[in-house]
C-alpha cells in the first residue's frame, strides 16, 4: 500500500483521519459546552431563584400567622397589617417559584399543595378569627380554636419541609449534571488535544519511514554516482512520486553512462585526429620551409636572369620584348610577394607565438616608423584622440603588423588631391562586451561601400584593380586574424560615410587596475 501512495497521498489521508477526530471532537465539545451552559443557566436562572423565593413564601405565611395571632391577643387594628402584606408577598413569592421550577411536576405539586393549605388555612381559621374579634375589646382564644390553627398551620409546615427538600434534590441533581457535563467537556478537549499529538507523531513517523528514509537513500546512490560510481543502479522503495523521481534519475544515470561511453568513444578518435593534425602541422611547416626557400629561390632565379636578359640583350630587343622581360620580373616579384604575405598569415598565432604586455603606443610607434617613407610621401597626419593607448597581453610583432596594415591602408587609398588623415582613438568598453578595449583608426580616404564591410576581411578579395592599387588582398584578413588571436573582433563602422573607420577590440588585461574600474562602471 505504500508504495501505491504518493506523499501528498499519505499527508493527506493521515491529515483527513485527523479532521475527522477533530470535527467530531468539535461537535460534541460543542453540544457538551451548549449542555453545561444550559445546566448552568437552569441552576442559577431557575432553580436557585426558586428556593429563594420559597423562603420568602414561607417567611410571608409565617408573617400572616403571628400577624393573626397578635391582632386576637390585643384586638388592635395594627396587627392586620402584616397579615394582608404578608398575602401580597405570598402571591409574588408564589409566582416567583412558580416560573423558576417550570414543569417539574413535583416542585409544582409542593407549591400546589402549599398555597391550598395556606388558602384552606385562612379560610378555616385566620379569616374567622379576625372576624370575631372587636377592635379595642381583647379577648382571650379558647384552646380548642388555638389548638385547630396550630395543627393547620403545622401542617403547612410540613409542607414547607417538604418543599424545601424537594428544592434541595433538584439543585442537587443539576449540580451533578453540571459536574458531569463539565468532567465530559474536559475529557473530549483532552482527547482532541491527545489527537493532535498522536496525528502529530503519526506524521513524524509517517514522514520518517515513507518521505526521509526512501530520500536519503535517494540521495545515498546519488553521491556515489558523483563519486564517479556510475554503474551503481538506483533503486528506491517508497511512495509513487519518490519511486517516480528515483526512476528519472536512473534514466539520468543511464543517459551519463552512455554520454561518457560517447565521450570516451569521441576523445579516442580526438587523439587520433591530434595525431594526423600533428603529422599536417609537420608536413605544413616542411611546406612552409620548401615555399620560404625552395619555392622563392627559382623566382629570384627567373627575375634576375630576366634583368640580366635586358640589360645584356635590351639593344637588341625591341619594344615589345623589353616589356615582356618587365612583365616576366614583375610576375615574378609579385609571386614572392604573394609568398611572403601567405606565410605570414598562416604563421599567425602558430609559429614563435609571444604572449607578454605589449605597450600598444610603442607598437604604434614602430608601425609608424616602417611606414615612415610613404607618410612622408603621401603628406599623411596621424593624430592620437582619446585615452592613451593601454598596454595589453599579445604578441609584440602581431600588433605592430596590425597597426601597420590599418595604416598602412589608409594611406594607400587615399583620394586624389587629398593628404590623407589618420586618427587613432582608445576607449574602453564602448560599444563592446565589458572588459575589453576598443580602438578606432579614422581616414578620411576614398572609403568602402557598405556591401563590401564583410568581404574586405577575406582573403584574396580585392575592391580595385591592380593598375590602380598594389597589393595581394591579404592584409585586412591577416588584420582579423591578428585581432582573433587576441580575443577579440574588427570591423568597419557604416555609419561614418567620410572616408573608413576600423574598429576593433582587445581584452583588458586581468591584471591592469582598469579592468576593476570597467568591471564598476558597467555592473
């Protein structure tokens, strides 16, 4: 059965048995609290009123009695006061009494028989006597008259006796059953109270065997799987929704068995693709080795000898065989060119790859230098914006080619007539990822058409001929390469339609205490 349960099942029965307990419980504490406060109220609103109000019936024919008495002895008016007082005390205690006993067909029966006693008692006695006295003449009762009144009101006595005992068993008997309903209430508080902690530890009992035992050993398998017991299976005894989420995280350990397998199978063939990658690096680098030497050599060979051929045979050679022999030599240089640049860009971040802070104005500096004679040429300014150039984590002589080749570009395409003008600017985190610095190198040159922002960074494209431009179309992608290299990314900005504008950005080094700065300024 408990395994057919789920927690919230046995929470739930175990808490609908308690309800119950407790709503009976509240039903009859109620109807036990309704009970006492009926008793209650019938012994202090009926009863004990009642009895008081027969002493004062008693008290008022007691006063009629010697107030009949005294008037036959002195024969003074005075006398008769208290007897026609004492009726209209009688009448009131009577029916005092009388709506205190209700319909207890005993105390009615007393009260019946007292106030025909007390009438019979006047008329047979009191009323007579009263009648044959004269006012101011005393006279003196025969024994036989006093006789019959004491044996008459004697009898009342009685009945005053009885009466009063009758009232006594009465409030005896709703005291009992006051006693009794309050010894019931306290016994069905106490066993609600006792409910509450036996459902209490029923729960706790519940809780331990059915929720934290199937939970802990849950937990228990789940540990050794994370100890890196995978193969241990997990099995656990318990309520559906428990054995449900054991079942899930089988199916999770299953799932990390055969990913591992997976992972195992992927990491073998990883190591034998390291290898063939090792065996192509080699073969890369001896081509490499063949193209800078072996394969420049018969260029050099081809244009020398094409220089030679004009310099010996050019008076012999006419118009069109000089431009051959020039055509031949360029070809010639423009392959080792070609060569050269193609190196290089395979070389980036593979081969004597340097990491150390690189002072990035000092780079600039350099690029510059090697820049100088066409600078001069051209009349080209550059003009530093901005915040001093950062120094960063790189390869001193990746970051010097970067300058170089931006630069170096925009002097190379600039518009006729125009000095070319070149502004370097640094800022940190504009426009990027946090944490990074972004630079922005400005020319006012003949600019690139924004369908071609993407095609400049590939290798070999060319916007321009070569008549009008020199160059091999590798210098904007070996520009991306370096600035992957380093982390980060370059592009053009569209939006400045003056000439081109490059930006790229290189991440702050974690050491630098700018780099906290620019964490605050963008958290």
């Amino acid at each position: 059965m408990r395994s057919r349960l789920t927690v919230q099942a046995w929470q739930n029965l175990v808490l609908s048995v308690m309800g119950v307990v407790v709503f009976a419980g509240a039903i009859a504490g109620a109807l036990l609290l309704n009970r006492t406060d009926d008793v209650a109220r019938e012994l202090t609103g009926d009863i004990q009123p009642a009895r008081v109000a027969a002493y004062q019936l008693q008290a008022a024919l007691r006063d009629q009695e010697t107030a009949v008495r005294g008037y036959a002895i002195a024969a003074d008016e005075q006398f008769l006061e208290p007897y026609y007082e004492g009726q209209q005390a009688e009448r009131a205690a009577a029916e005092q009494v009388r709506e205190g006993i209700g319909d207890r067909e005993d105390l009615v029966a007393d009260l019946d028989a007292i106030e025909q006693a007390a009438a019979a008692w006047r008329t047979n006695y009191a009323d007579p006597l009263i009648a044959s006295v004269t006012p101011g003449s005393p006279r003196v009762i025969d024994q036989a008259t006093a006789d019959r009144g004491k044996a008459d009101f004697d009898a009342l006595r009685a009945l005053f006796d009885r009466q009063n005992s009758d009232l006594g068993v009465a409030r005896q008997r709703a005291v009992d059953e006051l006693e009794n309903t309050q010894a019931w209430r306290d016994r069905v508080l106490i066993g609600i109270v006792a409910t509450f902690f036996v459902a209490a530890i029923i729960l706790a009992v519940l809780v331990r065997g059915v929720v934290t035992r199937p939970l802990a050993a849950l937990a228990a398998a789940c540990r050794k799987i994370t100890e890196g017991s995978f193969d241990e299976k997990i099995s656990v005894h318990g309520p559906r929704d428990i054995q449900a989420i054991a079942s899930d995280v089988e199916d999770m350990r299953q799932r990390i068995v055969d990913e591992l397998e997976s992972a195992r199978t992927a990491r073998s063939e990883l190591a034998d693709q390291a290898l063939e990658l090792q065996r192509s690096n080699a073969e890369l680098e001896q081509f490499a080795y063949v193209a800078s030497h072996d394969l420049q050599e018969p260029l050099r060979k081809v244009a020398s000898f094409c220089q030679l051929l004009e310099k010996r045979y050019g008076d012999k050679l006419d118009e069109r065989g000089v431009e051959y022999i020039r055509f031949a030599v360029d070809g010639a240089k423009r392959m080792q060119v070609l060569i050269n640049d193609l190196l290089t860009f395979s070389r980036v971040g593979r081969l004597h790859s340097v990491q150390a802070d690189v002072d990035l104005g000092a780079v600039l500096d350099d690029a510059i230098d090697n820049l100088s004679t066409a600078i001069e040429e051209s009349g080209a300014e550059v003009v530093r914006t901005g915040e001093p150039l950062p120094s960063v984590q790189g390869d001193p002589t990746l970051m010097t080619m970067l300058w170089q080749n931006l630069i170096g570009n925009a002097v190379k395409f600039r518009k006729q007539g125009v000095a070319p003008r070149i502004v370097i600017d640094c800022a940190t985190g504009e426009e990027s990822a946090a944490g990074a610095w972004v630079f922005t190198v400005t020319d006012n040159g003949i600019g690139i058409p924004d369908e071609f922002a993407e095609k400049v960074f590939v290798i070999f494209q060319r916007l321009h001929g070569r008549d009008s431009y020199t160059g091999t179309g590798i210098g904007l992608a070996l520009c991306r390469k370096i600035v992957e290299y380093h982390g980060g990314s370059i592009w053009i900005d569209t939006a400045y339609t003056d000439g081109t504008r490059f930006r790229f950005t290189i991440p702050v080094a974690a050491d630098e205490p700018v780099a906290a700065e620019l964490e605050g300024s963008t958290a």
